[in-house]
C-alpha cells in the first residue's frame, strides 16, 4: 500500500508571523526558517540525515535558539553552567514541543527533534553522530555559520546558542544563508581546547574535529558532575553578547587561565570563576 500523499502548503506570510510570535512569547532568543531543499542543494549532510528522510512531510524546518548567558558559560566547568546548560534543554524541548502541538492544530503535520539527538555519552562514543544535525539546520536557516570548532556562529551570541528544530508541512519562507564567514580564525577555540581535539586547517575554515577526545573529556565531568565541557564555546570571541557583559578583549585572560590556575589555583582575576567551581563537586572547597 502506499503511504498517504501529503500536500504541501503554499508559503504563508501570516503563519510565518505566528510561528514567530509562538516562539518569542515562549521565550525564543533566535528563529530561523531553513526549506528543505537547502539539504538537497547543499548536499553535505548525508540523505538519511536530512529533513525529508526523517519526517517524510517536512517542507521547512523551524530552528529555535536560546542563548547561554556568557557569566555562567564563563564558570565552566561547573555545577552552575551544567544547571544552566539543563535548563536551557528542558526550555528548548518545551517551546518545541508546544510549537509542534500548535502547528498541528492548525492541520500542518509536524514533529520535533529534541535538542540532543544522541541519548548517552556511550552511545555517541559508539555511533558519533547526533540523529539530526541542528547546527546543520540553523545555517540553512540563515541564523550564522559555521566556525573552526564546528560550533554554529551566530551575530547575536557567537556559539552560545542552543538549538532545536520543528520539522514541518507548513511551507514557510526561509532567511537567507548566510554567505560571510562570522569566524575570524583567532584559535583561541583551538589554544583552549583541554584536550586538543580541533585543528586549524589551511584549506577551510572548519577545523579537523576529533569528535572521541571530546567525549573523553565530557564522561570525565560527567563523573565530576560539571558536564558539558564548552570552553571552546566560551573563549569564542565572536558575538554582540559580549559587548552586553563588557567582555570584549578579553580572550587573553582566557587563554593565560590554564596556566595561571595552575601555580596559583587562587589568582584573583579569575576568582569569579575558581569560587563557583569549588562548589558541587569540581575542585577543592
Ligand atoms: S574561537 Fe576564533 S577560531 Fe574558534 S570558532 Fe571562534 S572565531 Fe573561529
Ligand atoms: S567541548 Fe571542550 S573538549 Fe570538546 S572541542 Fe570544545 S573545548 Fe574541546
């Protein structure tokens, strides 16, 4: 039997403004419009990857962002920025959730991928692949780029932003993608990184990622209970957030903290940051 033939809805301006107003009142910081054509024209994610392998019906993926405020994304490793980094799980899975549920009252079938598609660190390390790539989606939804350390660049808050996608029937108009690279190649992702894992490469701004010496270093905190890692999230110094907290220029206080801490774990410059991490667990009281 064959399965039942969807139709695709025609572009709608007014559901387009909904969706928006939806998202912003339940708190969304960013919203994209990524059509699904773009995997196709593009061509980099692998076809079982892709929107309409997935959810058969999809003509749009809707891509939400939150942003992580910089002070707490600046304690990490951290009880406090493993708290804000669930937090901000538990909000994007909500808004999707109910954005879905909304959508499909208005007869658009849709359905959501939740902001990590991989269940467990020891299922990543066995299969390294999320089951849908959101970075992927926000680009092809014109919400930033990628930078060398893989993580999506956005001008509003650089790499600290979290993601989720609706998949859609609803036809929407996307943004454009993005053509000017936001990273500057600075390295400090690839200084920062505690366990090499990223590489600068001469031939494309992506860098070379190995993505198990990261998981090493996450089921390490996981054991310390200051999962996720994120520092090359922190030190990125791309971003409009960073003029918010006045924390431009300061990419050298990151790059010096390793060193610094380790002959005196109680430099008062990074005081801020050492008295969170002496609580839940990560260092000595
Ligand atoms: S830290 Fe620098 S090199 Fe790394 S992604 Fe950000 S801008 Fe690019
Ligand atoms: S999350 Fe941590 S370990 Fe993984 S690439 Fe970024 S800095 Fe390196």
């Amino acid at each position: 039997m064959q399965p039942a033939a969807y139709s695709p809805v025609r572009p709608n301006e007014e559901l387009r403004s909904r969706v928006i107003e939806f998202c912003r009142t339940h708190g969304a910081d960013l919203i994209g419009f990524a059509p699904v054509k773009r995997w196709e024209e593009f061509n980099e994610v692998p076809p079982e990857y892709r929107p309409q392998s997935l959810f058969p019906p999809a003509q749009t993926v809707i891509v939400i962002g939150l942003a992580m405020p910089l002070p707490i994304v600046e304690t990490t490793p951290s009880f406090l920025h493993k708290e804000l980094y669930t937090t901000c799980n538990q909000e994007l899975d909500s808004i999707a959730f109910n954005l879905t549920r909304f959508l499909n009252r208005q007869g658009l079938a849709s359905y959501f991928f939740t902001r990590d598609g991989y269940a467990s660190l020891s299922a990543l390390k066995k299969k390294p692949y999320a089951a849908f790539g959101h970075t992927a989606a926000a680009r092809y939804a014109g919400m930033g780029t990628i930078g060398l350390s893989r993580n999506l660049l956005t001008p509003e808050f650089g790499p600290r932003v979290r993601l989720v996608s609706v998949l859609t029937a609803a036809q929407l108009e996307g943004q454009p993608v993005m053509e000017k690279d936001l990273c500057i190649q600075c390295q400090a992702c690839v200084k920062c990184c505690p366990k090499n894992a990223l590489k600068a490469r001469d031939d494309q701004i992506r860098g070379d990622f190995d993505v198990n010496l990261c998981i090493d270093q996450h089921i390490e905190l996981v054991k310390q209970r200051c999962y996720p890692c994120g520092i090359c999230i922190k030190v990125c110094p791309i971003g409009k957030d960073r003029a918010l907290y006045k924390q431009k220029g300061i990419v050298k206080k990151y790059l010096h903290e390793a060193e610094v801490l380790a002959s005196n774990p109680d430099a008062p410059e990074y005081r801020s940051w050492t008295h969170v991490r002496r609580h839940g667990g990560r260092l000595p009281q």
